[in-house]
C-alpha cells in the first residue's frame, strides 16, 4: 500500500498545481503562513515545510518583509537552427545580444577572463588539440536587463586567433563570429550538446541563482569546411532565465 504523502507535502502540492496553471501566475504572492494555517488547519512548522519544498524546486522567492512571491520567469528563447550564424550576419551583432533584443530585453555583458591558458579536458577534445596545449580564452558574464543569465566561456586555436581581436581585453561589439569571418574564416558546419544539472557555488554566485535553481550546460561549436574547429562555446544558462527551440526547413535535410 502506497504511503501517504505528508500534510506538508500535500500543501506544496495543491501550490505547485496553482503554479504551473497559471492560477498562481509569476509574481503572484504566496499565501502567507496565516493563511496555509487556517486553510489546513495545520501548524506553522508544517506550513513553512511546505513552502520551503517550492522553494527548493526554485518556483517560488522569499522577501524579507514583503512575503513569498512566485518566482518571475520572462525566459529568454534561445533559438538553434540551421542557419544560425545569418542572426549576426544581418544584425552585426553577437546572436545573444540579436535574439535578446528581438524578444524585448537588453543585452550587456561583464568581461570575467581574457588571455591564454590550456584548454581543458572537453574544450580540447572539440578543439582536436591536446588537453595541455595553449589557447585563447574569453570568459564572460551575460545579462539581460542587467540581471546574470549566462556564464560564457569561448576557446579559440591560436593558429587563427593570435594576434588579433579574438585575445583583446575589451568586449567584441560585432560578437566573435562576425570577427572570425571578418578574419577570412567561413562556418560550414557546427554542433551543439546540451546537459541540465544542478550548479556548482561558483555558479550560483555569478548567476545569483535561488535555491533549486539548475543550469542548463551548452558546447557549442563551429567548424570549417575543411573539419577544422574554429571556436568552442561552453555557456551555463541560469535555467530559470531560458528555454530552448531549434528551428529549421526541409530544404535540404536528409540531403
């Protein structure tokens, strides 16, 4: 016989249902401790059980003074597709600052690192380098609104990127993609992996990420016609700030 859930468990049930449907909607006030209370005929333990459930699943913020409030959501769609590089091409701007823009939010970025150092495990194995060889790194924090949405790390061999602006201080106004074909370099194809996790401390910090809250982990990255790889993207979403579509045409699939 199956156990029954406990009280706590139940209240945070009935309040995720009201959540997720949108009777609850974002930025809705909770109903207070009081309230649960005299709803459930219940204890204040129990009720702030309850809530502290939603709490982790990330779907709800606590303010001191103010209340419990359901967690504001305006995710920014990240758009995959076939012809993906056309976004900067178009635009002369990097393809995050393109679609934030489109969708009604502003677009900044903080430079965290620009330098050398080794590659690491993963970025060197899309590199098709040894993991201890050298490459140009530019990390970065990427905002919307100027709240933290994405940690952006970008590797680049040095064979195409010593010396120029890829290893420059300052943020790339055009976004690297444009500047790796204003260097001469053409994308033919490219990949993308996605992994969801829960973050590391160093994450949560730079995100400022409430409890519950997991990332969304993408490589990303381009090759030339002749197979050589041009970047390595590692981007960790804020998994609360995004959701994910990938768009495409028959035209030439399965080709």
């Amino acid at each position: 016989m199956q156990e029954r859930p406990s009280l706590s468990r139940r209240i945070a049930a009935d309040l995720r249902e009201a959540i997720l449907s949108g009777d609850l909607p974002q930025g809705a006030v909770l109903p207070s401790e009081r309230e649960l209370i005299e709803r459930y005929d219940t204890t204040k333990s129990t009720a702030s059980k309850a809530v502290a459930i939603l709490q982790a699943e990330g779907l709800v913020t606590t303010e001191f003074g103010r209340g419990t409030f359901v967690r504001s959501r305006p995710p920014l769609r990240r758009v995959s597709a076939a012809q993906r590089h056309a976004a900067h091409r178009s635009a002369g701007k990097p393809v995050f600052d393109v679609q934030a823009i489109e969708q009604g939010q502003q677009p900044s970025r903080k430079m965290l690192y620009v330098g050398r150092g080794q590659a690491t495990t993963s970025s060197a194995m899309w590199l098709q380098i040894d993991p201890d060889e050298e490459v140009a790194i530019r990390r970065r924090l990427q905002l919307l609104d100027g709240k933290p949405a994405v940690i952006s790390t970008s590797y680049y061999p040095l064979w195409m990127a010593a010396g120029t602006r890829l290893e420059s201080p300052e943020p790339l106004p055009e976004g690297p993609d444009e500047l790796i074909e204003a260097l001469g370099y053409r994308f033919f194809r490219g990949i993308e992996v996605f992994r969801a996790r829960m973050p590391t401390p160093d994450e949560v910090a730079l995100l400022n990420l409430g409890q519950g809250v997991p990332v969304v982990e993408v490589w990303h990255v381009d090759y030339n016609v002749e197979g050589q790889t041009l970047q390595v993207a590692h981007d960790i979403f804020a998994g609360d700030r995004h959701e994910f579509a990938y768009e495409w045409t028959e035209e030439g699939i399965g080709q």
